[in-house]
C-alpha cells in the first residue's frame, strides 16, 4: 500500500512540474512571439529602406490558454496604387516544453512551441480561399526551440482562379526555412513547379517553369545584417496575340547585401541563359548592378520629401514640376544627406553573347557631397557631385551584324539587313576613332574613359572636360 502510495505520489508531483513547465513555457512563448515579431518589422525598415513605407507585420489576437494558443497575425502592404493590402495567419500554437503535434511527428526534444498556421480570409485572400474549397491554400508548420532556434515549412497548395478574364495557375510548391541565434540566423530553399497568368480577351500570357528559391540571413551583433539570396527558373515566356512571344532560359538572380546600420553595400546579378524572340535567338545575357555605402534613411527621407512635394502639386511630373524656392532648398537638404556618405553604384558587367561574338561594358559612378552644397546651380552641383566616374566597352562586329541580319527571316532581306548592320558599324566607329573616343583592334571597337577632378582620361589620353563632350558632339551631329 505504501509502496502504491508512493508512486501515485510521484506520478502526481511529475503532472504537477509538467503543468507548471507548460503554464511557464506558455508564458515565454508568447513573449518570444512578441520579441520576434518586433524585431521583424526593426528588420524590414531597415532592409527595404525608402520602401519599408506601408509594410508591417502585427498580432491582430492572442488568446492564450493553458495548453494552447490561437494567434492571428497580420501582414500590412500597399499595392502599386498606394491601397492597403492585408493578409492573415490564423495559427493554433501548442505550448512546449513537449507539444503534442510535434510527438505526432517524431521530434521528441522540448520545445518552446509547436504551431501550426493557415491562411485567413482578407479581402485580399478571399477569391484565393475561395478556390480551395474547404482546404487552406497556404500552411505554415513550426516548431520554436529555445533561443530562437527551430524549423518552418510553408506548404502552398496548387491553385487555379479565374478572374475578369485573367486566368491564374500555380501548381504550389513548399518553402523550408530554418533559424537560430534567436532568430538572428537563418536559411530558407524553396521549390515551384510551374505558374501561368493568362487573359483571353486580350490573348496575354505569362508561363513560369520550375521555380526555386534560396536564403540565408545572419545578423552580427544585432546591427550587421548579411543577405545572400538567389532565384532560379528553367524557362519564362510572354507571349501575346499577333506578336512574337518572348521566351528567356535559364534565368538566375542573385542578391548579396551587407548593411550595418543605415549603410548598405549590395549587388544584384542577372543571367539570362537564353533569350529568344519568336525564332530569333539573341543569345545569352549578364548584368550585374552594385551599391556601397548607400545611406537607407538619408535616401528613404529624399524620397519621402519628394513625394510630399509632388502631392502638393497634384501629382505632376517629373518634367511639369515647378519648384518653389523652399521646396528646391528642401530637396538640396535631402539630397545632399545622401551624398554625405560618399556613395558609389556601379554595373560592374553588361556582358552579351551570341554564336558570332560578345559585347560588354561596365560602368562605375562615385559620389561625393559637395563642399558647398547650399550655393550654385543644379549642373554646377552634379559636376562637384561626380567624384569619379569610370566607363570601359567593347563591341564586337561580328556580333553586331548578327543582330541586325535575324530582324529578318528571309535569306535575302536577312542579307540586306547585315549588309546595312556593318555599313552602320564602320561608319559610326570609324567617326568615333577619328575622333579619339574608341580603339578599334580587328573587328572589335573598344573604349576606357576615366572622369575625375573635371578632367577626362579616354584611352589613356588626357583632356579637359570641355574638350571631351566637344569631341562627343562632333560624332554625334
């Protein structure tokens, strides 16, 4: 009896620590859930910067019980148009240190939380629900360790809508997304097998095959955040009535940004594989595109100022805005901001190739703040403005006249055509040459210019900046 006694009383001391354990764990859940969910919008208007405008991620609810929770978080957007754009999550969150659906699944390790997530009825996501019919289009399943460590699988499930003429198909795909360092780390890969857009009516289309996503984010010393991110796909074709469609292969774009603080140092690089217009092949095509010591809240409150100056002018153009004094002073204040740290942009490679040659250029601008920045006009700024700018190119002929002869199908149009493409290619590299603007070596033309303290450096031979743009007229009247 004793004995009997005993062990009911250990039974009961260990149901009382785990209820204790998941009345505490409950608790941090919902704090860690908080923390993250703040520190999450700290990210995104630090990483989008002057776009981070309008884009937020709230908790709408939270009803924590004992063993469980039910949270609705919400995602705030704005369309192209400036129109609020809302989603929601509704997820059911089991307690740790042992939630019961993560048992289910095999992982027996504590746990802050297991949850479990679905896509929500907005406006915005309502015809996307709707076309499941019962079942949810989106699925987030979550398991939370402690220190912000764990795994997330979204599941997207295969979609069709129809809509004002608009045809949607998606064939759903899923996301796996791993983090640690409380939430500071983290990995994501993901995988679509085909998306298509098309409207009858005006016999437009968009097809999109084989789809994947890779990311990986760290955050050192919670102020140096590093992204490196890629998007690949097999084959992307637009096409539309009476035109030929538009077919790119072998698509990739890459992303690596570093920003501490406001201060961004990124690129961006594409890849075409293939490019092809109707049955012209026009060969492959590379561009890489860099930013250093880009200044997110200086540039985020340019653009800011400048849409409130366009709002109180109606939303006039660019080229039909008169400015007022004041507002002309405001704007030179902003601009100036972003000139401050010494930023640099490039497009460090413009590379195409076809069966007859390639072509490439690049082209590097640094910026610097003018020592005087609240005197002289807007072209005598730019000039003190412009540090050094660099632009190298070469250009191959035969590839030249390759793409001038497949404008045509016919053998002797096509004829005529490259016939023409050479004539143009001598005729303007030639006046270039004469000119002292280019080097041509065979059937290639090439040049290196050099802009820095108001004198120009073009192939190694040095002149003013006067006597540069009067050659460049030269050739160009």
């Amino acid at each position: 009896m004793k004995k009997s006694t005993g062990v009911i009383g250990v039974v009961v001391v260990l149901g009382a620590a785990y209820l204790g354990a998941t009345w505490y764990v409950g608790k941090e859940a919902r704090k860690t859930i908080e923390e993250a969910v703040a520190q999450a919008n700290t990210r995104l208007a630090r990483y989008l910067g002057p776009d981070a405008d309008g884009v937020k991620i709230g908790i709408a609810d939270y009803q924590r019980r004992f063993f469980s929770s039910d949270v609705v978080y919400t995602v705030s957007l704005k369309d192209p148009d400036g129109k609020p754009v809302d989603l929601a999550l509704h997820d059911h969150l089991q307690h740790g240190p042992f939630p019961l659906g993560a048992l289910q699944e095999g992982h027996l390790a504590p746990l802050l939380a297991y949850s479990r997530a679905r896509l929500a009825a907005t406006p915005a996501t309502q015809a996307w629900i709707d076309s499941q019919k019962g079942g949810s289009p989106l699925t987030v399943d979550t398991r939370v360790g402690f220190g912000g460590s764990g795994h997330s699988v979204w599941t997207f499930s295969p979609t069709e809508l129809i809509e004002d003429g608009d045809t949607l198909n998606f064939s759903g795909g899923t996301v796996d997304i791993d983090f640690s360092k409380n939430f500071n780390s983290g990995s994501a890969a993901g995988q679509f097998d085909a998306f298509s857009l098309a409207n009858a009516q005006t016999g437009e289309s968009l097809h999109i095959k084989n789809i994947r996503l890779d990311s990986k984010t760290d955050v050192a010393d919670g102020n140096k955040m590093h992204v490196q991110s890629s998007a690949t796909v097999d084959t992307l074709t637009m096409d539309k009535a009476g035109d030929e469609a538009v077919a790119i292969e072998k698509l990739t774009v890459k992303l690596d940004n570093v920003q501490a603080g406001d201060m961004l140092d990124g690129s961006l690089h594409y890849d075409f594989g293939r490019v092809a217009v109707g049955p012209v092949d026009l060969g492959s095509l590379s561009l890489g595109v860099r930013a250093n010591r880009l200044d997110l809240a200086a540039l985020a409150a340019l653009a800011k100022e400048y849409d409130a100056i366009q709002a109180r002018h109606g939303g006039q153009g660019d080229q039909d805005l008169m400015l007022s004094d004041e507002e002309e002073q405001a704007l030179r204040e902003k601009l100036m901001a972003v000139l401050a740290s010494d930023p640099s942009v490039a497009i460090e490679q413009l590379l195409w190739k076809n069966d007859d040659g390639q072509s490439k250029a690049s082209l590097q601008v640094d910026f610097t703040r003018p020592a005087d920045a609240g005197q002289g006009d807007a072209d005598v700024l730019l000039a003190q403005a412009l540090k050094q700018v660099r632009l190298d190119f070469s250009l191959a002929k035969p590839m030249f006249i390759r793409v001038f002869g497949q404008a045509q199908a016919d053998p002797q149009q096509r004829l005529q055509m490259e016939m023409m493409g050479a004539m143009i290619y001598d005729q303007y590299m030639a006046r270039l040459r004469d000119a002292g603007l280019v080097q041509v070596d065979g059937d290639t033309t090439a040049a290196s210019v050099l802009y820095e303290n108001d004198s120009v450096t073009v192939n190694g031979q040095a002149m003013s900046a006067a006597e540069f743009m009067q050659r460049v007229l030269s050739v160009a009247m």
